[in-house]
C-alpha cells in the first residue's frame, strides 16, 4: 500500500498494486475491533457482511458471476446482432444481400482494423456512489463492464483500475486507487466483486477510508460525497465509467436495456477514437496557385 498525505492540500492518496497488496493491507489491519465498515448491519444499504466481502477480494463472488452471466445475455441477447469489428455503410469491402433485400440502404459491409494481442487498454472504473444508490443498479453497471472485459481481453492486454474518490471525509478529498493487470492475474470472478458488488464500495473501501484517517468510525461524519476524475488526471485512461455521483450515471444502468444502449455507446466511441488513431497521417496538400489567372499550372 502507498499513501501520501497531503496536509496544506487536504488530500489523501492510496493506492494498491494488485488485489493482494490491497488483501494484505486488511488483513494486517483485521486486530482493529470498533470499525465501522466492518460490523454495521444494513441491509438495504449493503446486504453483504465484511467478512463476506473480504471473501470475495480474496477468492472472487461465485454468486456474482453466475448474476451477471445472466444479465450479460440478456444484454446481448437484446441487441440487434451487429457486432464491433463490420460496420455497414452505403458503400464497402463487400455487398450484404439480406440487408439489401430488406431495404436498408447501408448494405456495404466495411471491415474494421481488429486488434493484436500486442495492444494494451486501460479502464479506469469509479467506484463512489451516494448513500442511496440501490445496489442492482451496480450490478448491472458491473455485468455490462464484466462482459466489455471479457470480450477485450480476446485482443488486448487489459489493465483495470478501481477507484474511490470522496471529498469532505474526516476533512480530507480521499482517493483509493486499486490496479488490476490482467497479464498478471485475472479472475472474472474478482472482477466481478470490484465492478458490481456493492460490498467492494460499502465494506472494502470504507475499512481502507478508516485505516487512512487512523480512525474507527467515521459514521458520524461520513464516508465522503461521491467525486468524478477529471479528464487532466486520467490522460492515460482509454475508457473511463464515471462516479454515480449525477443522476445520468445511475440511469444508463437502471434496467437491462439501459445498460446495453450505454456500453454500446462506450463501445462505439472507443472504436471510433481508435480508428482515428489507426488512420495513417495524411498531409495537408500543397496550395496549387495559377501560374495564369484561372488556370492552374503543370
């Protein structure tokens, strides 16, 4: 575990470079006996206990995955077949015959640069949400980003970061940073845990806020309001899924169909960007001035 602690700023910063660093770090600190996040009781706010959330940091949510693989059919299921790597146009590689026969205009497929496995991409996942936030709301989110993972990881490395970022907690803006390499260690059973359970934010994370601030119980003052990472402190952040802290970020996954619009949206941006990237660098051409006026010159 780093931290640093910035007095004048009022600012803390942990972070922890793999599931186990962050393992560790709680079980170093299990002899504490008055906190908070590990002994309240509220169901409706977080159905799971501590030490069934240090479980599944440790050994994955088998539960989880099993709801999500459920929800991610669904999500797919839902769709209307037209998958990442042919996008149809007026004009392309080749000529689709069922779509011209069923009179869509785009009945041009044109074949998209699929990636090597030599290519990285880095999601950043923000984790805070409000007090209210119903938890299936976070498993549905997690499902969608589950099944985007899942389906990276068939032609890049991924690195993941889960990230808390609260202001006003014991007087401080607190980030907690957790990193996941996959080419080290993947389970989708531990990812599950980090991207949909409530128990990684309403467990985990408030023992790690606690163990920061040196103190047992923060109920009284809080665990934080929800923040989101500005664009300058992720520059390096290919896709990037936003604290809950508005209300559109708690809409995109209310329901199922909800959640397919939204991760295809993310989807469709990234292959977008990326493309544009891919795209060789094409010059500006030379001014061309008539050597006679009207009349451009060999």
């Amino acid at each position: 575990m780093q931290l640093k602690k910035d007095v004048e700023k009022k600012t803390i910063h942990v972070e922890f470079d793999s599931l186990e660093d962050l393992s560790n770090c709680l079980r170093a600190d299990d002899g504490r006996t008055g906190s908070h996040g590990r002994s309240y009781i509220n169901s409706n706010f977080c159905k799971f206990s501590y030490q069934e959330a240090q479980t599944f940091l440790e050994n994955g949510w088998m539960e989880g995955v099993s709801k999500m693989d459920a929800i991610i059919r669904e999500i797919e299921g839902s769709g209307d077949g037209e998958q990442s790597f042919i996008k149809y146009d007026v004009f392309g590689d080749f000529f689709n015959v069922g779509r011209f026969m069923s009179g869509e205009p785009e009945c041009c497929g044109r074949f998209l640069k699929r990636k090597t496995k030599n290519q990285e991409i880095n999601i950043m996942v923000n984790v805070s949400a409000p007090a209210y936030l119903d938890q299936g709301i976070m498993i549905n989110r997690g499902a969608a980003i589950q099944a985007l993972v899942d389906k990276l990881l068939d032609t890049h490395y991924v690195n993941l970061q889960f990230v808390e970022y609260v202001c006003g907690i014991g007087g401080y803006d607190m980030t907690i940073t957790v990193n996941c390499d996959t080419r080290n260690f993947y389970s989708r059973e531990a990812v599950a845990f980090m991207t949909g359970n409530p128990a990684f934010l309403r467990r985990i994370c408030f023992v790690v806020n606690e163990i920061a601030l040196k103190s047992d119980n923060l109920n009284g003052s809080g665990y934080g309001r929800p923040r989101d990472i500005l664009e300058k402190d992720r520059k390096n952040i290919d896709l990037y899924f936003p604290s809950f802290s508005y209300g559109d970020e708690e809409n995109k996954w209310r329901s199922v169909e909800s959640s397919r619009k939204s991760i295809q949206k993310i989807i469709d941006e990234y292959q977008e960007k990326d493309q544009e990237a891919d795209s060789p660098y094409m010059p500006p051409a030379p001014e061309r001035k008539p050597a006679i006026a009207g009349v451009y010159g060999a």
